[in-house]
C-alpha cells in the first residue's frame, strides 16, 4: 500500500483519478484506519487529504454557512458560530465517540462514511446540506438527502472529493435541537437520533417542521409524515402538542422487524417532544 | 499500479516530548505504533487497538487523539506529547502528584492516557467542573479503580495549578 499526502485539493482530484477505486481517501481515518486495520479494506493507496488547508474553514457564504470537509467535529462542537448559528449540528458532533475521536474525526468523514447511526446526518438533513462535490472533470453539487444511497452507501465517484457543505442556518423565529440515545452518553453509536428545526409564526402556528433520524436500518432520513403532523399546529399556553408526529415518526421512522423495533418506537415520540418543547421556549424567549 | 503486495514507506517529521525525529514508517503504521516500536515509548498502551478505550492517548498539537487508529503519515510535521514526555524535567505535574496522593491508580494500564486526556482538559479549562472533568474521560476506560479517585485527582490538580499560579 502506498500512502499519498496531497496539499491541495488539485493535488488530491489527481490521485483520486489515478487510483480510482483503489484508492481510499483518508480524513481524520476513524473510520477508515480501523477498516483497515482489521483488514476489512485493503486500498493500494491512503490518499491523506488532512493536511489541505483549504478544507477546513467555516465561512458565510451568500446566506448559506459552508462547512469546509475537513472541519473536525470538535471544531463543530465548541465553535460559537456553529453553536450560534447551527446549533443541532453542534449538539450532535459533541455526541459522536468522545474528545480523541472528535479531534480528529471530519464532518466529511461521517458524511462519506455515511452509516446509519452517522450522528451528525439528521441535523444537517433538517438544514438543508447540500454537499460541494469536486472531481477532475468538474463540480457539482448534491443535496445530502440525494447524496445517501443506503448504509454505507453513496453517490460520490470514486474520482471525487467532498469538499464543503452548505448548510441553510436558523432563520426568523426558528431554532432547532439535536438528541442521541445510545446505550451509553459517549463512545456508542446511536440507538437513535433525532433533530428537529421548527418555525413559529408571530400568532403561534408551526410554519415549518423539520425531522430526521439516524440510528434505524437505513440511512439517516428525512420523516415527511411526522413533518406533517406538526405543521400548521398552533400552540396552546405555549406548548406544542407532539402526539400525533411523535406515533408517526415511531411508526414511520422505525420498521417493525428492526432490531430493538419497540425501544426506538417508544423512545423517538418522547425525543421528538423534548425537543420541540426546547425549540419553542427559545423561539418564545427570543421574541416572544 | 501497486497492489496488495508490500506496504511501502512514508517518510515522517515529529516532534516527540520536544525531540525532532525523521522516520521513514510503513504506509498503514499507526502513530501509537510509531511510539511504541520505533521510539521505544510505550508509555502509550494498546488495548483494544479500535481506538475506544483511550490507553493510547496521546495529544497532537495539545489535543487528545487515540493513537492506535491515528495514521503516522497524517500527523506528519505536528507536536506530539506522551505521558513521558509529562515530567520530562523530572519532577511530576501537578495531575501526576495528585494521581499519587489520591490513589487513581491501580493496575496502571489505562494511567497514561487518563493523563493525557486529563493533561488536555486543565490546559483547555483551568477550572472545570466535575461534568467537565467526566465528560473528558469518556473516552478513557478504566476498569480497576473506578473513576471517582480519578475525578477528584483532576479537581484537585486543577486546584493546586490555580493556587500555584496566583502565589
């Protein structure tokens, strides 16, 4: 096996067209290096795209905060913008391994690797993220929801990169949370995982509901049927009534002959409501 | 094009316990392997070599990392410090005295990457909380002591640097 360090991204689209599929682009490697160390992938080649500075700023960009593909998840946990401006995301990398995995391990990373229980998906599925794809032929650009194929599974070549990703970020009257269950609070994978972004109009009514989930048998996804039954709800005394979105996400979001089926169906509806109970009292308290 | 066949080598700058070393290691060598068998520092452990239990930890540019899944060529040309590397002066840190004093330690093996980790934590919040100091040590498993020795060592360390450094 040979290991090929690029400095930039020109350099990294030039390998990657050279390998093909022999190639395996290596990030922060938590993913990749105990593949191959358990010998699971035997690539000709590691191609490091670490050291590309390039990738690893967070910007605004036209409305839409790009999120360069080698942001560590520790930078999304504790950055004040991200924090700010994207908070679910920011949640949901502080809940991925624990500090040495989020060191080193990429938001492009647990995008291209594209698991299941990828803790950070659902809340970029509620943000919109659309993915900057990069190859020697050209760019192009993919929303998230096209890009995931199926655990494991994706839509990028095996001559691209990812190199950003856009995210939409809280609009007016709107906020967004973020809930893992695992079987542990650190270094498990996700039961389930839940983000919610939810917009209140100035009269009470949910103007936009937003859901998605990781954890269950395929790749993390948006649930429209539970979306819908929160939308156009008005609030009373300040609360939002989750019943009907909650049984549909669990019986949405969760087949019956998953593994662990009636744990995540009676876990998600209590999620789903804590976090809607935390989105309306911020977007309460911040304008009443 | 190469295949499967023999692994080739990557050539390594590092900067170890404040020591410059040039290395040429094998393309998929990890960097606790790097430590361990190339610098005969073994203070890093390797338990479950999947980077979940945190006996490897080491810290790149002041941050925790499990050495065991961590690839040697990527962290060419950065700062690394093992646990030997804590009292290189030969005097204890603070953390390491409290260690002693509280009894955090047992059988040993996952010692050196709780301070590490811990190492971090009082570089990166001088003054934590209990939360904090749990939160950090998610990632390092014991399975002697319990944690509670181990927390109140942090606490305390992290108390004594404050003092120390208002006198």
């Amino acid at each position: 096996m040979q290991f090929c360090r690029v400095r930039s991204v020109a350099e990294a689209v030039d390998e990657l067209s050279r390998w093909g599929t022999e190639g395996r682009i290596l990030a922060g490697g938590t993913d990749v290096m105990p593949q191959y160390l358990r010998g699971e992938q035997s690539p000709a080649a590691l191609i490091d795209i670490s050291g590309i500075e390039g990738l690893q700023g967070i910007s605004e960009v036209g409305g839409v905060t790009s999120i360069g593909a080698l942001v560590t998840l520790r930078r999304l946990a504790t950055a004040s913008l991200v924090q700010l401006r994207h908070p679910a995301l920011a949640q949901a990398a502080a809940a991925v391994g624990a500090w040495q995995t989020q060191t080193v391990a990429t938001l492009g990373g647990n995008i291209c690797s594209a698991a299941a229980t990828a803790d950070t998906l659902p809340a970029l599925l509620v943000a919109d993220a659309q993915l900057m794809l990069v190859s020697k032929s050209g760019r192009r650009r993919v929303s998230l929801e096209e890009f995931l194929e199926g655990p494991g599974a994706t839509a990028l070549r095996p001559t691209e990169l990812l190199r950003a990703i856009e995210v939409e970020p809280l609009g007016e009257r709107t906020s967004e949370g973020n809930l893992k269950v695992g079987r542990r609070s650190a270094m498990d994978l996700a039961v389930v995982g839940l983000a919610l972004r939810l917009s209140v109009t100035p009269s009470g009514v949910v103007s936009d509901a937003r859901i998605a989930v990781c954890g269950g048998t395929r790749s993390p996804h948006r649930v429209p049927s539970a979306e819908a039954a929160i939308a156009g709800s008005q609030l009373i005394d300040g609360r939002l009534d989750c019943a009907e979105a909650g049984a549909e996400l669990a019986s949405a979001a969760v087949p019956e002959r998953a593994d662990s089926a009636q744990y995540r169906r009676r876990v998600l509806p209590g999620l789903l409501s804590r976090l809607a109970e935390r989105c309306v009292t911020a977007i309460l308290g911040a304008g009443g | 094009m190469p295949g499967a066949a023999g692994e080739q080598s990557v050539s390594i700058r590092l900067i170890v316990n404040d020591r410059r070393h040039q290395l040429e290691t094998p393309a998929g060598e990890t960097l606790l392997g790097t430590l361990r068998e190339r610098l005969a520092l073994t203070g890093p452990k390797e338990a479950c070599g999947e980077g979940e239990c945190g006996a490897c930890t080491v810290l790149v540019d002041g941050a925790p990392v499990a050495s065991c899944i961590l690839a040697a060529g990527s962290v060419n040309g950065r700062t690394i410090l093992t646990v030997e590397g804590l009292a290189g002066t030969g005097e204890l840190t603070a953390l390491q005295q409290a260690f002693v004093s509280h009894a955090a330690v047992q059988c040993g093996y996952c010692t050196p990457g709780l301070l590490m980790v811990l190492t971090a934590l009082l570089d990166d919040t001088p003054d934590p909380s209990e939360a904090d100091v749990r939160r950090a040590l998610a990632g390092t498993i014991c399975r002697c002591t319990g944690y509670q020795q181990i927390i109140e060592a942090a606490l305390d360390a992290a108390q004594l640097m404050i003092r120390s450094a208002t006198s």
